[in-house]
C-alpha cells in the first residue's frame, strides 16, 4: 500500500463506499482488504488502464485517512461523522429513498435535517471529486445516496464527463412525487451526461418525472437541459442492466473442493429429496416472509412432506440500527420458529435459517447443493443473487423461482416467473419446480446460462462507458424545439431549499 505518485486522475468512480475494507487485527494493526463484488471487478481493468481513482467513505465514523493506493486503485477517502451516518445514510438514504424507490412497502420518513444533511454530504463527495479529476476527465457516480454530486459536480467542473448509475429501482411518477424534495433529485440527476437504470421501466418513468417537474424536452432516451446562460445540453437517460463476472462463479463451481462441499451440505442437511434456497439481505423488499408463508402452507396442505423438502434461508444482517429492520427480523425468526415447531422431526429440520453472510466460496457451494433457488423479491432493482445461482450451475441443473418485480425477471425468461404476492400461485410454482422432470430443468438452465455468461458485469460496464463517450461528443447536440421557462435562477438557496 503506497501513497499516489499525483493527484490529478482521468477516470474516477464516486460510490457511498470505497472498494476496500478496513480491517484492524487484535494488536490493533489496521489493514486494508478489497471488498467483494462486482462493480470492483468489472472496473478494475479500467482504473488500471486510466490511472484511476476511486473515491468513497471507509465505512466508519470519524476517520480521517489521507488518500492512498490499494492494488492498483487510487483511494480517495470521504469522512463521514456520526451525525453524517444518523442522518445522510441511515435516515435520509436509508429511510427516505429506499423505501420510496421500493414502491413504499414500508412508510419513507421525510425530515428536513435529513435532507439538509444529504445535501451537505453530496457537495462534500463533489467536492473531493472535483478536487482530484484530470482536466476532461470521465467520473462515474454510483447509487441512490449520491443524486445531486453529478448537478454538484457539472457547476464546478463543466469540463468533465459525468455519469450516474442508479443500482436500485426509480419508482413512477406517483410515488416519487411525494418526496418534498422532488425537483432537487431530478435536476442533481440532471447534470450527468448518462443516466442508467437497471430496467426499461425504471428509465421510463425518470424520463415522465422530468416531463412532470421541468420544461426539458423529452424524446427517449434523450432529454434536453436548457438553463438561462448556458448551452442547452443533451442527457442519455436509459436502461444498463447489471450483471455479474459470471465466468469467476463458474470456475469456483466447477473446483472439486466446492463440490464436495455441496456434498457435504446436502448431508449436513439429512439429505433431502430436494434443498431450495433463499440468499438475501435481511431487507423487507426481498419478500422473505411471502416465501416462509408458502412454504409452511405448502407443509400444512401435505402438497411437501418435510422428509422429503428442506428449505435453506441465508440471511444477511442489514441496517441492524433501523427500527423497521429490527422488526422485520423478529417477524422473520418467529415464522421460522412456528414452521419448525409444528412441521419439523427429530431428523429433519423445516426451514435451516442463517442471520448471517458466508464467503463467495461456501455461497457457490450453497448454489451447487440447492434444487430450487427462491427469489421472491417484492421489488429489486436486479437482484445479483439470481444470476450467481444460474452461473454457478455448470451442470445445467437446477430450478430458479423468480420474482416478476426484479430487473433479473427482464432478462432471465427461462426461470419460472411469479407474483410473490399471489401465495397460490407461488406455491403451485414451488410445487411445479420441485416437480420438474430433469430434461426440462436442463433446457431451462442452458438458456438461462446463455444468457448470464453473454450479458456479465465487463460487457455492463463497457456499454454504459461507450455510451458515455458518445454522449460526451453529442453532449450539445439537440434533438427537437423548445420552450424555456420564463425565469428560472439557479442559486443555491433556491435550488436546493424545500
């Protein structure tokens, strides 16, 4: 781990988190880890090529550290304090903007301190952006947290190309027009040159909410940014669907070591007929408790015979200080008590629940031991977890439920689809797939396979930068007459006050 060499950077990434964990051991030496996921290794390549920098908060509070170099990635730390994380992340982040985005399955809180202090965060990530980008150079914005950096930073820094990627859904016009600060989201959107959004949908209604709180012209998927005083500039606003590096999961799978931890799982289990599987965050958007309910419906009607079936639950710790969160997981654990109370034997057990995450190398083995994997997503703005199960099936077996609510649901056709709030109709489905004869799983999952391994995160993140590039050089290209407003004054009281 070295300090950079300069401070001037043509390709940055600007996420709430750094790509890297900092991890203290007992003698109080602190170190750093790369964190898994995807986007980490669909960028890396690029960071590598373009002398990049990556710019985030650590994850604790109160750290002050100085920039710095982790395998090859430039690391620009963003502090946040106590009062930052009580208010931008889990208040205004987490229990405003979440919850809306999610088709407000549980109630958003709208509270100005929140607010103000997510303004504050986001001019302080624009700022340490802008501070550290090359002349003309390409920045990267990610999520939901972080909506009014691209404004932030086209105001200070004209001369960059800027893109938003929003990982999570942007919900209709209906919805999102209850946020008070409605208006302020969009035009902090607005100064990117591409927006992307995991579905079709999801860009269609941003593009109606322009439609319904400016006067910029529309026309899919280009919209017009006129502001008195400045070229009227053209913003791409379209769908990117994430993936995931397919090809890694598979290898992993195909390790005999994995493998014979599949093995040993299924016996660890009593070796069941069939092992279905759920993999999520502990979040109420996930519809943990719809697939519970099914499950033990499934028991009670003697449709499965707990002998036969197991169902195998991981679920993650998330957002452990959030009140809705805390209750969820009572309501989650006491349903998985009753189901194992009233249906489990001395040799089987009904529901195997885990509140905890395993590393990448015990989750591909959880794939390979499990028959049928369950994503009942309520809403998802993809949901990586689908799509990891179907890379990981080398043996083109294997059944994968999945929610109509997910952006995963666009792509993998093959899978079979359902409401999950339509409980019969989830349960015939789990029924249908423990049922499935092995010629048709394998039609199924070879499609799905197909489809995965094309479509993975480089190919992701190479379109959504390629179209970047272009819209940089079509950026003041205009594509139909307009109307200005009469008066429109961007100060900073006005466009950013409620």
């Amino acid at each position: 781990m070295t300090s950079p060499t300069h401070a001037d950077y043509d390709f940055v990434v600007v996420s709430n988190r750094l790509p890297v964990d900092r991890v203290v051991d007992a003698a109080g030496t602190a170190s750093w880890s790369r964190s898994p996921g995807g986007l980490v290794t669909a960028l890396e390549p690029v960071m590598r090529s373009a002398d990049g920098a990556w710019v985030g908060w650590a994850g604790q509070p109160d750290l002050e550290i100085e920039p710095f170099e982790n395998e090859g990635i430039h690391i620009i730390p963003v502090p946040l304090s106590e009062y930052d994380i009580a208010n931008f992340y889990e208040g205004f982040s987490n229990d405003t903007l979440w919850p809306l985005y999610h088709d407000v399955i549980a109630v958003p809180g709208y509270h100005r301190d929140w607010w103000e202090n997510y303004v504050l965060v986001n001019q302080r990530f624009a700022d340490a952006t802008a501070g550290i980008a090359a002349q003309g150079a390409v920045v990267w914005v990610q999520d939901y947290q972080l909506q009014l950096v691209p404004r932030m930073l086209r105001e200070a820094r004209p001369d960059l190309t800027i893109g938003f990627f929003n990982h999570i859904p942007f919900p209709p016009y209906g919805i999102y027009s209850q946020l008070p600060w409605r208006t302020q989201i969009i035009e902090g959107l607005l100064g990117a040159d591409v927006i992307g959004f995991q579905r079709v949908a999801d860009a269609g209604n941003f593009s109606r909410a322009v439609r319904r709180l400016t006067n910029y012209a529309t026309k899919n998927p280009a919209i017009e940014v006129a502001v008195p005083g400045q070229p009227t500039r053209r913003v791409i606003a379209r769908s990117f669907p994430i993936s995931i590096d397919a090809a890694s999961f598979e290898e992993l799978a195909r390790e005999p070591r994995i493998q014979e931890r599949a093995r040993e799982i299924r016996e660890g289990l009593g070796n069941p007929k069939t092992v279905m599987l759920g993999v999520d965050r502990l979040d109420y958007t996930k519809g943990i408790g719809h697939r519970l309910k099914a499950f033990g419906e499934l028991l009670a009607e003697g449709r499965l015979n707990v002998e036969d079936v197991t169902m195998v639950q991981v679920a993650n710790p998330s957002r452990e200080r959030v009140a809705a969160y805390m209750q969820l997981r009572d309501e989650i654990e006491l349903t998985v008590g009753r189901i194992n109370g009233d249906f489990g034997t001395m040799s089987h057990q009904a529901v195997s629940y885990h509140h905890h995450g395993y590393p990448r190398d015990e989750m591909v083995a959880l794939y390979l031991a499990a028959d049928v994997l369950l994503v009942t997503a309520l809403r998802d703005g993809m949901n990586l977890v689908a799509k990891e199960y179907v890379a990981s099936r080398f043996d083109d077996d294997g059944v994968l439920v999945l929610s109509e609510f997910t952006g995963a649901s666009d792509e993998l056709k093959r899978a079979l689809l359902v409401n999950p709030h339509d409980i019969d109709g989830l349960k015939d489905a789990i029924v249908q797939a423990i049922q499935m004869p092995a010629k048709e799983r394998a039609t199924r999952m070879r499609s799905l396979r197909r489809r995965v391994l094309e479509n993975d995160v480089e190919r992701w993140s190479s379109n959504f930068l390629q179209t970047l590039e272009q819209a940089r050089k079509g950026r003041y290209d205009r594509i139909a007459p307009m109307a200005l407003p009469d008066e429109l004054e961007w100060t900073v009281d006005r466009r950013w006050s409620n």
